[in-house]
C-alpha cells in the first residue's frame, strides 16, 4: 500500500472520530429535565432539555431506544406494552430534528401523546401499528422501545 493510501485512510479515520465525538459530546443542558424548556423548534415545537443518559438527541431512537417526553396523559408506573397509533408533525427543523407527536394506546386502554425529538435521517419515526415497549424514565418522561431495538 502506498503512503497516500496510508495517509488517506489515516485522515479518514480522524475525520470520523471527530465527527463522532462532536455528536456525542454532551449540551450544557444535558442535566435538565423541563420539557418546557430548550430552543424552538419549526412551528414553535419546544424542545425540551435532555434528560440524564441521553447525550444528543440527534442520537434519540439508536437501537430502538426513544426517549421522549409525555405531552398528554399518564406515563404508566411499571413497563407496559404498546401500539403506536399516530406519528404527526414531523417537519425536521434547521438542524434536522423532528418533533413528531406520537399517540400510544397502552395495555389496559389508557392513551399518551409523547413527542419523539429525533433525526428521521438517522433514526426512524415510530410507525402507526408499530408496537412497542414503554417504560417510565423519571416524571413526565418515558423510554420508548421498539422490537428493532429488542
């Protein structure tokens, strides 16, 4: 192999870990937990600080795993079964999230809304009929699992 090879892959390599790096490199709000808080998303969809352990929501859904705020009902107490009934409002702002608003239909009847802050690029949507796993993370929040992810 001859040293431009060498170096160009070498230069690669640098390139994808910076770039790496830069994804996971944790916001100053990476403590928060208002979902009330956070910049504008399109349509003036807030998005809100992460919660502890999610380092970018950028990231949000890697290997089927969501972690997203409840807008609307009860988060349940202990992990439940669910099937995703609706994925709306999920026009991707300026840096490429979207903020789609999921309704779940729980085991048992009961419904949540969840806003999913995502990059549909990277991660998938949650899929009307999808069904999936939710388990509570802290108040008002929730960690969506999906059988890709299983």
């Amino acid at each position: 192999m001859s040293k431009r090879w060498i170096a160009a892959l070498v230069g690669l390599t640098v390139v994808a870990a910076l770039g790496l790096f830069v994804l996971a490199w944790p916001s100053s709000s990476a403590q928060g937990t208002n979902a009330s808080a956070g910049g504008a998303g399109q349509g003036g969809t807030a998005v809100p600080d992460l919660p502890g352990g999610l380092v970018s929501w950028q990231a949000n859904g890697a290997g089927g795993r969501y972690v997203a705020p409840v807008l609307e009902g009860e988060a349940p107490v202990l992990p439940t079964l669910g099937v995703v009934r609706t994925d709306t409002d999920c026009a991707a702002d300026a840096e490429g999230l979207s903020h789609c608003h999921n309704q779940i239909e729980l085991a048992g009847g009961a419904w949540i809304t969840i806003q999913d802050n995502h990059n549909m690029m990277v991660n998938p949507c949650l899929g009307p009929g999808e069904r999936v796993s939710v388990e509570p993370l802290s108040a008002g929040w929730v960690v969506i699992r999906t059988r890709a992810g299983a």
